[in-house]
C-alpha cells in the first residue's frame, strides 16, 4: 500500500516569467498552513528591461515566504523596508489586515544573467491573526541550522525536524525544509508533523520505493513512517504542519476565513485605500484587480 495519498505534479502559468503552481490544486488545496506554492524559475533576465520584476500588489490574511535557490529579489513593502533576497535565505512577510510589497530583479543579477530559481509560498495565517498587524522578517541564510543525516544535508528553515530548530516565527507551528541529498542515500521523513509533503526540484528520488520525477509534490499520508531513497544526487523541499484553524478563501491575492473579507479588500485596493493598503515608498506603480 503505498504512502502517498496526492502526487500533484502543477500547471505552468506565466506571471511575467513561467511558474509552475503546486498549490492549490484540484487533489489537495492546501498542506499544513501552506495554501499556495509556486516553483518559479530557472529563468534568466535581460539587463536593461523589467522583465520578472512584480509591480506593487495588495495581500491580507496570509504571509508569503520567498526562498531562493540561485538568483536575487528585491523586496519592498509599505512598512518601508528594503530587503534582498538571496539564496538560502528566509523572508517571512505576514499582511495580516493588509500590506502593500513588490519583487524586482536586481540588475546585477539581470546583466550576469544570473538564473533566478526559487519557491514562493504562502502560510495561511491563524483566524486570530488575520487582522493583525503587518510585519516583514529576513532570517540570512548562516542562521538556518543545519542537520546532517547520512548522505543528506538538511536546512530546517521552519520548525523542528532532524534534531535542530530554525529561528523562524511561525503563526501556527510549521514545517519547512531544504535538502540536497547525495546518490543513494536514504532518509526518514519525520512522521510526528500531521500533514507533510516532499516536493522534488531537481534529481531522482523513491519515497518507499515509488519513484517520483522533478517537479512533483508528493502528498503523504498522515502518521506513516516513510523512507526516501536518492537515485541520483537530488535537491528536495519538506513541507507541512499542523491543518488549518478551518477553512480559506483564496482569491488573487487575498487569503481570508470569509468571502466579505475578501470582498473589502477587493474594494479597498481598487480605491486605493491608504487605511488599508498604504503606499510603498518609492514605488508609483500598482497592480490592478483581475478583470474576472
């Protein structure tokens, strides 16, 4: 019997640049907190354009969490703060009631024509938080622990996983990890986290001998113990938590417990309502609402 309850393998949209969406999808909305997991990349920039660049545009009642694999990002936000991202980095921005943030390719990046390569996500936040307040938090890539199991290189970017703890602040407890695995190497993926996936970004990997290709996002089943097994040198990504408080709407860019919260918030960002969703310093452009 096997393990793994979804293998979801996503649909390429193009957001200036493809991406292959994972979450939501029509097998599984959502995995622990996680309601939305785009794998962006890799894709190189021509200097002297905005090609990649994400103009100005509204969240609420979710945080992002942007990690890079090669490449840069620059982020601001209407809290005013200036931030690259960088590989192995974690950024956490939670827009509780609202918040404003754009991500532009630097041009030093665009003109080494450096590949951007990375995994944007989305945590829905907590009922009780999400008309909290804003907040941005970079955590550099030297503060993520490190767990070294076997062939396997583990960076815990988010809760407690293979002995060691990230420094992460979660809103609800969270599992996120990182990890290069050499050939042939095997590993047991914790069971104690209550929903969990691996999703593959490149290389060959078994999980209880069940082969799975790059770019699949493996769903498994509550509680089983399950062994993942490298058939070549292989990057993966540990994904999952505690299930939601209940459940999201998600539209555009708004994630919410009530269709009226999104609703507001539609109308907030199409009046430009500073109240709700002020300016970014600097920054002049922004993203209109979807005509549908």
């Amino acid at each position: 019997m096997s393990n793994i309850r979804h293998k979801i393998q996503g649909l390429t949209r193009d957001i200036g640049f493809p991406v292959r969406r994972l979450l939501p999808a029509a097998a599984a909305r959502t995995v622990g907190p996680f309601v939305f997991f785009d794998h962006m990349g890799p894709v190189e920039f021509d200097a002297g354009t905005t090609e990649g660049d994400v103009r100005p545009h509204p969240h609420i009642g979710l945080a992002t969490v942007t990690y890079l694999f090669s490449g840069a990002m620059m982020h601001r936000d209407s809290l005013g703060i200036v931030q690259r991202i960088t590989p192995g980095a974690v950024n956490w921005m939670a827009s509780g009631r609202g918040i404003v943030h754009s991500e532009r390719i630097p041009d030093d990046i665009r003109e080494q024509k450096v590949p951007v390569h990375g995994l944007q996500m989305w945590v829905a936040l907590p009922a009780g938080q999400e008309d909290g307040a804003p907040l941005f938090r970079h955590y550099a890539s030297e503060d993520m622990p490190v767990a070294e199991v076997g062939g396997a290189k583990l960076h815990v970017l988010a809760g407690s996983a293979f002995g060691v703890t990230s420094p992460v602040v979660t809103a609800s407890p969270t599992l996120y990890v990182a990890a290069s695995v050499e050939k042939g190497a095997e590993l047991e993926i914790p069971a104690a986290v209550a929903e969990r996936a691996v999703y593959v970004v490149k290389g060959e990997v078994a999980l209880d001998g069940e082969r799975l290709e790059p770019g699949t996002l493996a769903i498994l089943e509550p509680g089983a113990a399950v062994t993942l097994k490298a058939g070549g040198d292989t990057v993966f990504m540990l994904l999952g938590g505690e299930p939601l408080d209940g459940p999201r709407f998600v539209w555009w860019n708004f994630v919410a417990t009530s269709k009226d919260k999104i609703e507001a918030a539609k109308v907030a960002w199409n009046a430009r309502d500073k109240s709700v969703f002020p300016d970014i310093p600097g920054e002049t452009e922004w993203i209109p609402l979807p005509a549908h």
